[in-house]
C-alpha cells in the first residue's frame, strides 16, 4: 500500500468480498414458486370457542335456540352445526320437550309391533330406544329435505329400492348348478326301467287285440307293431328319465331341452373355404390314374375323393449343363383324409406342375395309419430325428389347439389332430422337418403295448373317477 493513500481508504470495507445476486435455480417440477407465505385456507379458532366446544358433552341444544352473538360467530368458522351450553329457561324448555317425546308410542302403536315383532324383538327396539337420550333426539334428529336424502315413502323397507339396496341374490333355477345332483342310474335301475317298459309294452300290445289278428292280417298287425314298437323304444331311450336320477321334474325338463350337458360346444376350426387345403381333383372313376391309385392303396374312389393333399415344401434350382441352364424342381406334399391317415411324398421334375403332381401322388401311396388319443391328440410325448432336425410333440388337453410351425400344423392338421404342442430345438430344414414328423407320429405306442411289455396290468381310472363318464 502506498504511503501517500487517505486514512480514509484504510478504514473502508473491500469490495472483493461483496457477494453477488443469487442465481435463477430451474426447479425439478413444473409447479411455480412461491415465495411468500402460503395463506391459510382457513379462519383461526379462538382460544374461547375451543373451551366451549369442549363443554358440548354436559348439555345440547339446538342450534336455532342460540343467541345471534354465538350464531355469528359459528357461522364465521363454518360450524353452524354445533351445538353450545343452554342457559336455565333453554334447557327446561329442552326437558319438557323431551318429556313429551318420551310418550311418543302410544297404544296403537304398541299393539301393530306385537302383531309384527316377537315379545322378544319388541323388548330389544324399546330398550334400544330407550338408550338414546330424549334431548340428544330432539336437538339432532332431523328430517332431510335435499336432494341426495334416501327417497324412501313413509320409511317403508319391506321394499327393495335397486338405486340404494344391496343386489339380491337370484334364487330362481341354474341349469349348471341343478346339473350337480345329476347321477346316472345303477345297473339294476336300469333293469327294472327296461322291465317295467317291457311290461307296459305287452299289455299295450294285449290291449289293442293285434294278438287275435287272423292268418291274412298277421303279417300286417306284426309289420305295424314292429314300427309302433321302434317308436316307443325311441321316446324309452332318449327320455332322460330313463337313464339319469334328478332331485325334480323341473331338471328333467332341462334334460330333454339339453341345457344340461357334461361336455361344452365344439371349438370352431378353420373352414375348408378359408385353408388352403383342396381335395384331390380326380374327373370320375374311369380316369386311369383313379384306377392305379385305387389297385395301389386299395381304396375305393369315394375315399380317394375324401383325401386332402397340400405341397409342403417347394424347391427350385437351376444347374448350367453343356445344354444350358436347367431348372429342377423339388416338393414335399401331404395327404391325410383328417381321421387318422398320414401320407408324405416326394417329387422331383423339370417342370414344377410335373413335380407337384409326383409328390401328391406318391404321398396318397404312403398313407399310413397314426395312433389317435380320443381322436384329437396322440399319446405321450414322441421325438424323431433326421439328419440335424430334431421334432418333439407332446400331447396336450382339449381346446389347446395344434401350436407348431406351420409345416408341423398342416401335417397334424391333415392327421386329425386337433391338441398338440411341438418344438423344433435345432434345424429347421424344411424337408428334414417334414420327415421327421410324419417319424414321430409313427413312433407312438400304446400304454397297453407298454404294460404288456412291463408285465403290467393296465387300468383306466376314468371309468373310475368322474361317475364312470368318458369325454
């Protein structure tokens, strides 16, 4: 510092260590700021009001019997409900009305709750009645005169009002619950029903004197009984009474409308108009590929009309020859007539028509016969492999569908087989998947075969379990 500096400057404060404006800080949220105190939403009650509504529980009074000065100022903190200390003349004349309430029931009135009370339930209302106090009734009950009140005539609760009630439960008939006490009938029941129309039958046929028919009109009475029989037998085995024990009439009503059915309706499947599956085109029986196809399968030309066939697989190469380029096609085809019939070919030609015709042919020849579980799924799991392609199916519950690739799907599908699950885990070359599973359908055994082999006796629980029923 120089020497030649005022007194002054020594005395005054340094502005290097004056601080700057605070900075704008962005906030984390949209909300704005506030910077002032945020006002009270409501009024502050004085020390004085608090002490009073402390001292509501001595005595009530209604809220109209208060001096303007306590009116105002629970108006101004929004209690006009409350209810203050009453002064000597408003609290005899709260007690004189309450005396008076206290006589409200007269006669009349207890004679029509014995007719609809028990002497028990009448003495349980009047001693609920009498617990709540006379002054506590007059001062706070009230008759609600706005718009959201109970819109009930005459406190009349023998009716049920949907709008505030609760939902009543429907007691009237279920079909599917009244079809749990559904049984069918033992085996003797079902003798003595058989007996019991044989009988009726025999008196029926008694009865209409056809037993005393001449020689001439035998053979015409016998004719006509034999029909008259054929429907009766009709209407003894189709009526539901005949086989299934019901608690009552009205069940057995809802057997012969068939509301009641142990098995639900058939899952729709992809029509014939909407796959792509066409039937084999053959013009009539005297075509002779009819007739070789029909000497080589042994089938007659009806069930060569009812086989579906589709190409699976298409292939085309071109090979530069000495000639030229040469093309070569190459296809997989399936036939299957949808009930248990499989059949895979394979055709190789110049031309792709030619090729198509090869493979559809070839796989009519080698149908064969799969193994069905109740004719919509197979039988365990079973795995085939050819080559890298490994083809694993499982069976699978009803409704759950054929779930595989779309080669795996048309081959199944050609097969009859409606559930089943498949999984390819390694390559999916096309000709080696169709190979392997036409394989692994032909590789099912049956669990008879497999206890036959185990030395085993072979059960079926079903015939068991579930009322001897079979889906």
């Amino acid at each position: 510092m120089s020497v030649s500096s005022p007194a002054k400057s020594l005395l005054s404060k340094s502005n290097a260590f004056l601080r700057s404006s605070p900075s704008d800080l962005r906030l984390f949220h949209t909300s704005s700021a506030v910077c002032a105190r945020r006002r009270p939403r409501y009024a502050s009650i004085r020390a004085d009001d608090i002490q009073t509504m402390q001292d509501l529980q001595r005595k009530l009074v209604h809220f109209s019997e208060l001096d303007q000065s306590t009116k105002r100022r629970l108006r101004k903190h929004n209690m006009s409900a409350s209810n203050f200390s009453p002064t000597e003349d408003q609290l005899t004349t709260l007690n004189k009305a309450a005396a008076q309430i206290n006589n409200r029931y007269g006669k009349e009135h207890k004679e029509a709750l014995k007719l609809a009370y028990t002497p028990a339930q009448v003495a349980a209302i009047r001693a609920a009645e009498h617990s709540i106090d006379d002054r506590d009734f007059l001062t706070q009950g009230k008759i609600r005169r706005d718009g959201a009140r109970i819109k009930y005539n005459d406190d009349d609760f023998s009716k049920i009002d949907y709008l505030y009630d609760k939902q009543q439960k429907d007691t009237t008939a279920w079909p599917l619950k009244q079809g749990e006490d559904i049984n069918l009938k033992t085996e003797d029941q079902l003798y003595a029903k058989l007996a019991e129309f044989i009988q009726s039958s025999g008196k029926k046929y008694v009865n209409t004197g056809k037993w005393q028919a001449s020689e001439d009109t035998e053979d015409r009475a016998e004719e006509g009984w034999l029909e008259e029989m054929e429907v009766d037998w009709e209407k003894f085995a189709t009526n539901p009474r005949t086989l299934f024990n019901a608690p009552n009439e009205e069940t057995y009503k809802l057997l012969e409308q068939q509301q009641l059915k142990a098995t639900a309706a058939e899952l729709p499947r992809l029509s014939d108009r909407i796959s792509r599956n066409t039937a084999t085109d053959i013009a009539d029986e005297e075509d002779p590929s009819m007739t070789r196809s029909m000497l080589r399968t042994g089938l007659s030309a009806d069930d060569l009309r009812k086989i579906y066939t589709k190409v699976l697989v298409r292939r085309h190469v071109v090979n530069q020859t000495r000639m030229g380029k040469i093309g070569s096609s190459s296809m997989f085809a399936v036939a299957g007539n949808r009930n248990g019939m499989i059949g895979i070919g394979h055709g190789k030609s110049t031309e792709p028509t030619e090729a198509a015709a090869q493979a559809r042919a070839r796989a009519i020849r080698n149908m064969k016969p799969i193994l069905r579980y109740e004719n919509r799924t197979i039988y365990g799991e079973v795995f085939a492999k050819v080559g890298a392609t490994e083809v694993t199916l499982t069976a699978k519950h009803p409704g759950f569908g054929n779930r595989a690739m779309h080669i795996i799907f048309e081959i199944c599908k050609m097969a009859g087989i409606q559930d089943i699950r498949a999984s390819v885990p390694r390559s999916r070359n096309p000709m080696n998947i169709v190979k392997a599973t036409f394989e692994a359908l032909h590789k099912q055994k049956l669990p008879e075969d497999i206890a036959r082999g185990r030395g085993r006796k072979l059960v079926d629980v079903r015939k068991v379990y579930y009322g001897g029923k079979t889906l």
